[in-house]
C-alpha cells in the first residue's frame, strides 16, 4: 500500500478504538450501578492490578511494548472509575429537593462546585458580578449580588477570593442564615475574623478546602479537608457531599490548617517560582535549553509551567496571608544556603548528608502513605 493508503487503514482503525473506548465506557457505567446495588465501592485495586497485568501479558505475546499497553490501560481505567463516580454521585446525592446558593459560583472553583451540587439534585443559585462565566447556564439561577437573595437556602457556598470571603463571612454573620454556610479557601487565618464572627452568630458554619484544582473529574486520590469550627453538625452536611465519591476527607484545626498549608502549597508554589524565575534570568533561551533537557528537567519545567499558567493574585495571597507562610519561604533559603554552602566549599560529604536526609525523609513519607 502507498502512504495515502496506510493513513486511511490508520484512521479506520483510529475510529474503531474510539468505538470500542464509547462501548468500554458503556459497561463501567453498568458496572457501576451493579456496585451501587451491591452497596460495592467505586474502587477495586486488585481489579485494577489483575487488569493492567493481562494486558501487559497480551502485549508481550503480540510484541507490543507493555510500558504503552499499560500507559493505554491507566488511562482507560481512569475513565472508566470517573464515569463510576460520577453516577454514584448523582444516586447518592442528598440534594433532591434541598436548595443552595453558590457565592463566587463563576469563578473556577465556584463553577466546579455549582455543578457538583447540581449533580446530586441540588438547586443551585449562582451568585457573581460575571454573568457570563457559567460553564452550565441553563443549570443555575443565576443573580449579580448575593446580597439580594433571601438567603432561605440549605447550603451557602462562598467561593470568593480570599479578601473578599472574609467580608463575605462577615455580613452572613449579620443575616444569620438557616443553612450551612461553608467557604473554600485555600487559607483560614485570613478568614478568622469572618469565622469568629459566623460562631458568634449561632451560625452552623464550617470551612472547606477542597485540595484539587478546577480541571479535577476523578476524585480518587484527592484531599478534601473540613476545619472543625466547633459545629459538629456543619462538618457533617459538608462531609456528606462527597460520601458518594472516592476523596478522602480530612478534619483539622484552622491553625493545622494554614500551617501544613505553608509547606504543602506555599513551598511547592515558591519552589517552581523560583525555578522558573532562575532560568528567566539566566539569559539562555527556553529552546536552547529545551535542546539540552534531562528528564529531571523536563519534569520540573512541566510542574513550573502550569505553576507559571495560574492567577498572580491568587499565589501571591498563598504567600502572603499565610498566618504561617514566612516560616516555609525561609525554610526554602535556609536549605539554598546550605546548598550553596556545600558546594562552594567542595565540601562533597555535607552535599551527601543533605542527599541523604531527603531521601530518607522521601521514603518515610511513601511508607506512611
């Protein structure tokens, strides 16, 4: 056959697998309603492993690369587990019949939220100055201010940033609403004030920090962490939200919070900052570099560029409202000069025992997960 020939049995065969993935999404889908009936989780990792193996077999024997066979197989599983959660979702949503307002709801993680309450049966008011950014319209009511509702609603999300939730938390104080009233930020010592003012309030009122970003389907894997405020019963409708799905839920103190936080975001966001800050200023041209990459580099250069593709305002809040946030950035010099130190100083034992300490640290933290 010529080229054009070989091409057009390509996408013959393109089009077959794409039939065959709609039909392999099909029966996960009834999968999932039989483990739904069963009572069954989402998640089987035995499956997953009995499944990846046989199909790293059947490459062998077909002379196939099972590295690819098994990259192939992931992906395909990982679609199948979201289709699965995404119907346990929607069967064992508790908002059937029950109403919620979505303050920010058109910001990114506000439109994730409003279509997650949506899809347990909720009926979701959106509440944003953009009228424009629904990523579903006909889904939600929508009003420019929150501030006209009536606030005879189940669950209050405010999804605001950070400057504005508090002032948010702050005139809910004052209206006292029936419902649970939770906000999403990636800080709480910011919000203590709108907090305290909510448990003054008589308010049943948590926080919630949904650890994933807005481009997240699969919640296996995830974080989602509940700030114990004192209010037993908001900790719980909020935990109830994701029941149906595969995150797992953690509950801790505002303080914990915001001082885990300083490492898990703060460092890993002032780390790639950093990074792409020093090759910027290098004055070598990201594609001669690019030439030139290790697969170290590679890796860091992907993590900084999705770093480097996200708000300004909102890692600079990250940074500096951070009740807790200078202990990390100085934990990150100290360990540059001790870097610096080693290396500058040929001193080849020091830069082993750093080495060393990380790796022992590393593997401490694969153990305990």
């Amino acid at each position: 056959m010529n080229l054009e020939a070989l091409r057009m049995r390509l996408s013959a065969l393109d089009r077959q697998l794409v039939s065959l993935i709609a039909e392999r999404q099909a029966l996960s889908r009834q999968v999932a309603e039989v483990k739904r009936s069963a009572g069954r989780g989402t998640r089987d990792f035995k499956r997953e492993r009995d499944v990846i193996m046989q199909a790293r077999e059947a490459a062998t024997s077909l002379d196939v690369s099972p590295a690819l066979v098994e990259s192939v197989m992931r992906l395909l599983i990982r679609g199948s587990l979201t289709a699965q959660e995404r119907l346990r979702v929607a069967a064992g949503g508790r908002g059937n019949g029950r109403t919620a307002l979505v303050i920010g709801g058109h910001g990114k993680m506000g439109r994730w939220f409003s279509d997650f309450l949506t899809s347990q049966g909720y009926g979701v008011t959106v509440a944003d100055p953009n009228p424009e950014a629904s990523s579903n319209p006909q889904a939600h009511a929508y009003i420019a201010d929150w501030r006209e509702h009536s606030l005879d609603v189940d669950l209050i999300v405010v999804a605001t940033p950070l400057k504005i939730a508090n002032e948010v938390l702050l005139e809910l104080a004052q209206r006292r609403p029936r419902g649970t009233i939770f906000d999403l930020g990636s800080l709480k010592t910011p919000l203590r004030q709108g907090i305290q003012a909510l448990q003054s309030a008589g308010c049943q009122a948590t926080s919630v920090h949904p650890m994933f970003g807005p481009d997240t389907e699969l919640l296996s894997g995830r974080h989602v962490i509940f700030i114990d405020l004192g209010c037993q019963a908001a900790i719980d409708e909020a935990q109830a939200l994701f029941a149906s799905t595969m995150a797992e839920r953690i509950v801790m103190s505002l303080d914990e919070h915001d001082r885990l936080i300083a490492y898990v975001l703060g460092l890993s966001h002032a780390l790639n900052i950093a990074f792409f800050t020093a090759l910027a200023g290098s004055g070598e041209a990201a594609p001669r570099l690019a030439q030139l990459s290790s697969t170290t580099y590679d890796a860091q250069v992907e993590v900084a560029g999705k770093v480097a593709a996200e708000s300004p305002e909102l890692y600079f809040e990250i940074q500096s409202l951070n009740d807790y946030g200078r202990e990390s950035l100085q934990a990150l010099r100290a360990a540059v000069e001790q870097l610096w130190s080693a290396v500058s100083t040929n001193d080849a034992a020091r830069f082993a025992r750093l080495m060393q300490r990380g790796r022992e640290y590393l593997a401490g933290r694969v153990r305990e997960a």
